[in-house]
C-alpha cells in the first residue's frame, strides 16, 4: 500500500523532517505493509494545489499551514491573529498538539471540506526580512510587503502599515530581487534554507507570529481506513508531536548563525516590549475582522482558543 504526502517546503526544512520520520514510523508498524513516498514544495503545485489534491482524494496527507489555508478553511485563520500565540514556545507546542479546540471544534471546520485535520506542530517564530529598518508601524510606509495567501495575512500587514502582497513563497526570492516585494515574514530556518537574507538586509523580531502547520488527510480515506490503520496514526502523531518540536527548535536555532556567517552585514533586530506594543495595539481589530468576515464557531473558537493559551501560559509561564 502506498499513502502519498506532499509537503510546502524543501528537502532538511521542518516539514521535510517531519514527513521522513512519518514515513519511517509509518514503515515501521504496519510491519513493512504501508510505503509513504514524500513530494517536496514544487513538486505537485504550490500550497494551496496540494490542498486541492488532498481534498479531493489523489494524494492523502499534506501540510496545510493556516497561511495558506485560509480561503479553504476559513476559521483556520484565527493562527494568523497577531500576538495571539504564546511567547513560550512550550505552551503553543501543547496547545497545538492536543487542543480540543482544534481537534473537536476547528476539525469539523474540516470536515466539511473533505479532509481531516491530523495534527498541528509550530515552524518557529516568525522573522520580518526588509531592505531597510523597520522599528514602528510607520516606518512600513510604502513597504510592500510579501505574505501567504490567506486573506487575514493582508488585514494583518494592512493595520501594521505595510502594503501587502499575498504570493506562493515559491515567487519570494525573485520578488525580492526584482523589488516587485521589499519584504517578507518566516521562521529564520526558512529565511536561511530559501536564501531570503541574500536580498534583504535587516532581520526583525517583533514576537507577532509563531508559523504554526496543519497534516492532513483525505477525510473519505480517513474514514476508510481499518480500525488498527487509524490506532497506529493516533501513535505516530504522538511520537512525532516531541519529535518535531525538538527538531523545529534545533534547526531554528542553527540558522541564525549560519546567515550571520554567510552574510556578515546582515543586521539583526530585536524589537524591545514597547515597540511591539506599538505593532499589537495596531493590529488589535484584526481578530473581530475575522470573527466578522468568517462567521460560523469562528468567535467562539477564538475565545477558546485564547483561554487556553491563557491556562497553559499560567501552568508553564509566559
Ligand atoms: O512562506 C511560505 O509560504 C512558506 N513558509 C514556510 C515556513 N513553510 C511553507 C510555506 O509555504
């Protein structure tokens, strides 16, 4: 038997090391029965055609990170409210991986488009790159600014100042060289392993996102599957929910120093807590827009969602 699964990223990037240890594990307990064979970015189509084929049943498993997955899944963009995930990676990697808002409540959001979610891991915080110093809302004046395809990622930059571009990340690279973009936003794994230092020239952290993925399946093959098929994907999650933070963490923390000595002019910023301030006061209606354009559990899945985030916060800290 073969399950196919397509990722939205390169060979060694996080989704990549996710899907090969997948696969291996996959291999490993249905006794040699089940091959997963992995298409990386490119391969079948951008983001948003994996999706697509997932749904509709010619491939099983891809990633789906809410960047992109926004005007198929509506609700999944409460991920893209700024500030809205912890600043301790440790309460998002909890929440994300056993949330009974996200696998009851935003899973039927699923459903009801022919796939089933099968879990959510965090990519690392999300890193601004830009050709020239952003420290406040206006200084993104006239910045036009590169981001996924799902429409709250424009609200978003909307209200930070910036004019937004929504483009498959696969246009980034040449978009910043061209200046068609003068920025762009991702994890510093990514930002190291797509080269997007090479034409930007100040990294910014300003703690407004943290990328955070979806797998999912084909729902109809989901449900088809025999009762021992969906036990042993409930373990493999399990296994790789520790596996893929870890991972996530240490390729992430790696990058930072390899782009400082691929490029030792690039300069690196840390926001201080009152200009972020500046960024979350800007951007605080972007969640009721939301609530407001989507509809449905979307309010109510944003209220779950934050309280949460909140418990969590207070069991493991801020
Ligand atoms: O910027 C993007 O569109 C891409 N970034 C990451 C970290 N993964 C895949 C996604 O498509």
């Amino acid at each position: 038997e073969e399950w196919k699964f397509a990722i939205e990223e390169s060979t060694g990037d996080v989704q990549d090391l996710y899907a090969q240890k997948f696969k291996e594990l996959v291999k490993e307990k249905s006794g040699g029965d089940v091959d997963v064979t992995i298409y990386t970015y490119g391969q079948l189509g951008t983001e948003n055609d994996i999706t697509e084929l997932t749904a509709s049943g010619a491939i099983q498993f891809s990633n789906a990170s809410p960047g992109h997955l926004g005007t198929f899944v509506p609700e999944i963009q409460v991920f893209g409210v700024p500030y809205l995930l912890s600043q301790n990676n440790d309460v998002n990697k909890a929440v994300l991986s056993e949330s009974p808002t996200i696998y009851k409540g935003l899973s039927k959001d699923f459903e009801s488009k022919g796939l089933k979610l099968y879990t959510m891991y965090p990519e690392g915080e999300m890193v601004w790159t830009t050709k020239k110093k952003v420290e406040t809302p206006k200084d993104f004046d006239g910045v036009k600014f590169r981001v996924m395809t799902s429409p709250i990622l424009i609200d978003s930059y909307k209200s930070f100042g910036a004019d937004p571009v929504a483009l498959p990340w696969g246009e980034v690279y040449s978009g910043l060289q061209t200046s068609v973009i003068d920025a762009q936003v991702n994890p510093i794994f990514f930002i190291e392993s797509a080269k997007f230092y090479e034409v930007t020239d100040y990294l910014i952290y300003a703690g407004q996102q943290q990328y955070t993925t979806t797998v999912v399946t084909n729902d109809a093959f989901y449900k088809g599957l025999s009762d021992d098929r969906k036990k042993l994907l409930k373990d493999v999650k399990s296994e790789l929910d520790d596996y893929i933070f870890k991972a996530q963490a240490d390729l992430n923390d790696k990058a930072l120093d390899k782009i400082k000595k691929a490029k030792p002019s690039i300069k690196v910023i840390k926001l201080d807590a009152d200009q972020r301030a500046k960024f979350e006061e800007a951007s605080k209606s972007v969640g009721d827009n939301l609530v407001k354009e989507v509809g449905g559990d979307t309010e109510q899945v944003l209220a779950d969602l934050r309280d949460e985030i909140g418990k969590k916060e207070k069991e493991l800290g801020k």
